[in-house]
C-alpha cells in the first residue's frame, strides 16, 4: 500500500516534516529544530534519504510496531484474543491513512504504547525513560509525562522517577553543545501562546473520535470506558496488579490527551488549528480498549456458541466498516490518490522544466509540495529565497528571474499574498496558470489553483 498509495494524506506538514528529514544530513541543524521535533527528525531522516516513499515506509514499521505494543497490552491484560488488538489498530481509519504521511502522530503513538507495553510488562523504569522522550516527537508529550509521575508516586516507584526528564537533559545537553544554548528547548519553543487560527467548541474532538477510530470501533471503546467506569467501583478489581497501569497508562493517557486539546482548541492556545488527526496519536490504546468493549458485548451471549458468534459478527462489522463508503471510511481516489494541489504543482513543475530545462531558476512559495515536486532545496536561499509572513510589502526582497509559485492557500492565507496583487505587480509577469476541482465528482464546486509568476524587474 505504501508503493500504490500517491497521496501524502496532509500537504503541509506532512510534507514539511519530511524535508526536514530528508535535507538533514545537508543541514544538521534540522535536527535541533523545535517544530520539526528533533527525535521525529533523528529517527527518520534516514529513510527519508529514499524520498517520500522511504518516510512512508518508515511510518508502516511504526504502525507495525506500535499495533504489536497493543497485543503485548492486551495479552497482558488478558482480555480475549488480544491478537484482535492489532486488527483493531489497523481498522481505524484515519490511522490506517496517516502511515502515509510524513507527520509525528504515528511515532508519538508509538513511544505512548511502547512506554504503556513496557509497564505492563513490569519494566516501570525502562517505560519511564522511554516517555521521556516523548516532547521531542510532539510537544503534548510533556503533558503525558505527567500521567507516568502520577503512575509511579501511585506504584510507589520513587526511585524511576528521575527517569522522565531523562529525554529532556538528553537533548538539552546536546542542543548546548551544537547550539551554545542550554534552555533551547523551551527558548525556541514555535508555538504562540495565543493561537493565529481562533477557537472552537470544547466538544470538537469528542464529536470527531467515531470518524477517526470508525463508527464501529467508537462503539466498542465505549463500551471498554464504561466497562473501567464500572470497575473502578469494585474493590477486587481494584486490588489486581495490573488495574492501576490499565486506569492510568491506557485511559488515563487517552481521557488527557483529548482533553488538553479540547481545551486548548476552545480556549485559542498554543496556535491548535483544531486538527482532529492529532488523535491518531491514541489508536493503539483505543484498540486495547475496544478490545475491553467487545468482551463486555461477547458477554451478552448465554451460550458460548453465541458469545463466539457475537465476537464473529463485531469483528467483521469493524472490517466491514472500511468499505462501507461513508465519509469517514475508506474512499480511493480522497485516501489513497494524488489529491488535486498536488496534482496541478505536479503539471507547474512539468511545465517548468520544459520551459527552462536544467537552468532552473530559484523558486519562491509557501506551499511545501513544491519542493517535493520541483526537487527544490527549500533550506537553500540561493534555490529557495527565504520569505516571510505577509509577502506583498516584501517582494522587492525577491532577485530578478525569481519564479514565484503562487497557490489559493498557502501563499494567499499563509503568505498573505492575494493574486491580485501579483498581477497587478508591474515587476511580475504572469507565466502559467492551472485550476484543478478538488473533488472530480463536483468538479464546479471547489478548485484548487497555482499560477507561475517570474520577476522580470
């Protein structure tokens, strides 16, 4: 699927995330860079070197592993075939989507399991040190951190706990070496406090979790968080060794993790923008948990025949549930094929080299695909001369024969660069233009557009 899928699921940060790694032999400081998170860019800069499908190829290893951790939790547990841990991980949807990106959720998902599989399996100190790690792969992490300190104060495992800001003095005494700056990780934090990208209601991402995980598996997390309700209020099943780890680790990590962006996305902080796939990050959990949910559902069955047929049916119905054509299952040509942006730079950049052969000139753009489709070295002032924030006052900055790679989102909302402006702009002639529907099926309704200006004064 990685070699068939086209599509990078996101084309902005996904593609982003995967030039920092990929130019980061070129460019070691990528790997102190804070919003590229420098262990996300240490451990995939390497396939990266493979181009995009080598980052793909990395991020189906980290679901891979990550849907393992599940099953080694749910054996741990002994919930019921806990092998169904890993079909549960796989069948959500927008999990199954994202290996296909260049972005952080899979990794982070991968370090949260991984830290929850290593404490359940009674390596408390060994999870303790891996989460700490968790902030360099995304900054929620230093939330979750938290949740491992409430765990062992619970365990009464005091002596692992130095071991969470492990990650944190890692990294902090190489950024001092490399950088001269020991406080570099919270002096170079990227996130503004207050969002640019406004707010939203504080249940945005409750009321998204069945479109990420499947209306099916939804129902059988459920079901698995009631379950736990449940047993938090029986004393026996609060004295089982495993119970505290289970509260904490598995739906304590999900319970935070949704609200802190819940709170953060209402209250306008730290510039979330509302992106449901931040909760991906979750999926393997919420496997274990489903996993929880459909025992409770077999136990509805008074036979074992009928428990076994029960187990049959709700298996099948979350599998089934991918094909079913809704909006958040499975749809070819939306998941798994070039999407319309990609597809109209992909034609700027065939015109490009037809038009100027080897001699390309240098670009300037906003939108990261156009490094990816025109083989541009973005991190290069020369190939790629740097712009900031509201071009239009700026554009004098830009030498003669630069070619500047307009787009309807990036350059006119992020660069703050209507088209107007360039056409109106006697420096600039107008070279190539093309308009794309977003979606074929309605092909009047939304179109994506990228038009090519050269700077010929």
């Amino acid at each position: 699927m990685a070699f068939i899928t086209k599509g990078t699921y996101d084309s902005g940060d996904s593609i982003k995330h995967y030039l920092f790694a990929h130019y980061a032999f070129q460019y070691p400081l990528n790997y102190f860079d804070s919003w590229a998170k420098p262990l996300f860019t240490l451990l995939s800069s390497g396939p990266a070197q493979a181009g995009f499908i080598g980052m793909k190829l990395f991020q189906c290893t980290v679901v891979a592993v990550s849907a393992w951790c599940a099953y080694v939790i749910a054996r741990a547990l002994r919930l019921p075939v806990p092998e169904l841990a890993v079909l549960f991980a796989y069948a959500a949807p927008d999990y199954f989507r994202i290996q296909y990106s260049g972005l952080t959720e899979p990794l982070f998902g991968l370090v949260l399991v991984g830290a929850v599989a290593l404490a359940m399996t009674g390596r408390a100190g060994w999870s303790a040190a891996l989460i700490s790690f968790l902030p360099f792969v995304r900054s929620e992490g230093f939330i979750l951190i938290g949740v491992w300190v409430v765990y062992l104060a619970w365990e009464r495992q005091w002596r692992f706990l130095p071991l969470v800001v492990l990650g944190y003095v890692v990294f902090s005494v190489a950024g001092a070496l490399v950088l001269g700056e020991l406080g570099w990780v919270f002096g170079h934090n990227p996130y503004a406090t207050v969002s640019v990208y406004g707010h939203g209601g504080w249940m945005h991402f409750v009321r998204n979790l069945p479109g990420l995980l499947g209306w099916v598996l939804a129902v059988l997390a459920l079901v698995g968080g009631l379950r736990m309700l449940r047993d938090c209020l029986h004393v026996e099943r609060r004295r089982e060794p495993l119970f505290s780890a289970e509260l904490l680790l598995v739906y304590g990590s999900i319970a935070v993790f949704v609200l802190a962006h819940s709170v953060f996305w209402a209250l306008g902080l730290f510039n979330s923008f509302g992106l449901t796939r931040v909760l991906t990050v979750t999926t393997p959990l919420f496997a274990v948990v489903a996993l929880n949910g459909l025992r409770g559902v077999v136990q509805l069955g008074i036979t074992a025949a009928a428990q076994r047929r029960l187990r049959v049916v709700a298996v099948a119905a979350v599998v089934a549930f991918l094909f079913t054509g809704v909006r958040s299952s499975f749809r070819w040509h939306r998941d798994f094929m070039l999407p319309a942006d990609q597809q109209v730079v992909e034609d700027a950049a065939a015109w490009t080299r037809q038009t100027y052969g080897a001699a390309m000139p240098p670009l300037a753009y906003e939108f990261p695909y156009v490094a990816v489709a025109f083989a541009n070295d973005c991190f290069n002032p020369i190939t790629h001369p740097s712009m900031i924030l509201d071009w239009a006052p700026h554009l004098e900055l830009l030498p003669v024969g630069t070619l500047v790679v307009w787009d309807d989102w990036y350059s006119r909302v992020e660069g703050r660069l209507p088209l107007a402006t360039l056409r109106a702009d006697t420096r600039f002639r107008q070279r190539w233009e093309e308009a794309k529907p977003r979606n074929p099926a309605q092909p009047d309704r939304d179109t994506t557009r990228v038009a090519i200006f050269e700077r010929v004064r």
